[in-house]
C-alpha cells in the first residue's frame, strides 16, 4: 500500500459543495444564533480539516511535503469563488473564507519551518498596529505567525479580539480561534 492509498481524504469539494448548498437553502441573519452557528460550523469543518493534516503529519503518516500539498489543496477549495446570486450569502463566505486564511498559511508556515519564537499576544497587537497603517501584508504575516505558536500548543486567548478593532485582524484571529479549537479537538463537525 502507498502512503497515498492510506492516508484518508482531508478534505474534498464534495464536502464543502456540501455545506455551501446548506447555506444556499436557509434564510440566513447573522443576528440569529442558528445563522451564526452554520456559518461557525462551515468554518471550523475546514480547520478540523488542516489539523487533521498536521496531526498526520506529527504522527509521520505523510511527509512534509504531502502535509503542504493537502493544505493547498484544502485552501484551494475554500478559497474559491462562490456561486451564490445571494449578495448578502456571498458576503457571509467571503467573511469565512477570510478568516480561515492565516489557518492556511499558518500551516503551511509551520510544516516548512515549524513555529516561530515569540509570544502569540504580541504578535495580534503588531497586526493590529500594522492594520491601523494600512500594512495589511505585515498584519497577515504577524497573524500567520501567531498561527504557528497556535499549532505548535500555545494558547491563544480569544477574549483578545474584542480588544481589536473590527476589521481583518479580528476575522483572522476568530480563524485561529477555529484552528485552535480543532487542534485541540479534532471532531467532524456534522453537515447535517
């Protein structure tokens, strides 16, 4: 048996065609507890997905460069257009898949290099500060490398975001928030 025969899917189209015909159907508000939850499910099952990579990883059931190849492969297939007609639907992916990029960056950040020293609090304030001056490629990078503290076991405190402002840094950190949830429990999140 190769290691691709038995290493499982992480992550297919399928699945994510999935949850967006669910988001299709409803009636979604982002005000209603029910909206917000899909939508929180939608991307939490994408960062289960990239800690089901890096625990494979860890656990040495596919190599470095397998782990990056699936990661892409995952960011690929979330970060592709939508095809809803709906704007304000449209609108509720893009603030998904916006979050869950520093996820994927992160990841790959961290199985080509592994996590990088400092502390994950300084790392949001200085995306913060570089967002306030319209360094969006800086704040990014200052998130990715949170990210890689996140995968490596620090803990990030998410009562942190409601000290930023509303903006992309907070979107990135509530993807973090996403990763560190799953890498500390792992489970399918159910489309049903």
């Amino acid at each position: 048996m190769t290691e691709d025969e038995s290493v499982e899917a992480f992550y297919t189209e399928d699945r994510w065609d999935n949850w967006l015909d669910r988001v299709a159907e409803e009636e979604l508000d982002p005000e209603n507890e029910d909206s917000a939850r899909l939508l929180l499910n939608l991307q939490d099952d994408a960062a289960i997905a990239i800690a089901k990579v890096l625990a494979a990883f860890e656990e040495a059931r596919v190599d470095d460069e397998r782990a990056v190849e699936e990661v892409r492969n995952v960011r690929d297939i979330v970060l592709a257009d939508v095809p809803f007609d709906d704007e304000d639907k449209t609108m509720l992916i893009d603030g998904v898949q916006t979050s869950l990029v520093p996820v994927f960056y992160a990841a790959e950040e961290f199985l080509v290099g592994g996590a990088v020293e400092g502390d994950i609090d300084e790392f949001v304030r200085a995306a913060a500060d570089a967002e306030a001056e319209d360094d969006l490629d800086a704040a990014l990078g200052y998130v990715v490398q949170a990210g890689t503290r996140v995968i490596d076991g620090d803990r990030l405190e998410i009562g942190l975001v409601e000290d930023l402002e509303y903006g992309l840094v907070s979107e990135w950190v509530n993807g973090l928030d996403s990763l560190q949830s799953a890498i500390e429990d792992p489970e399918v999140v159910e489309e049903d």
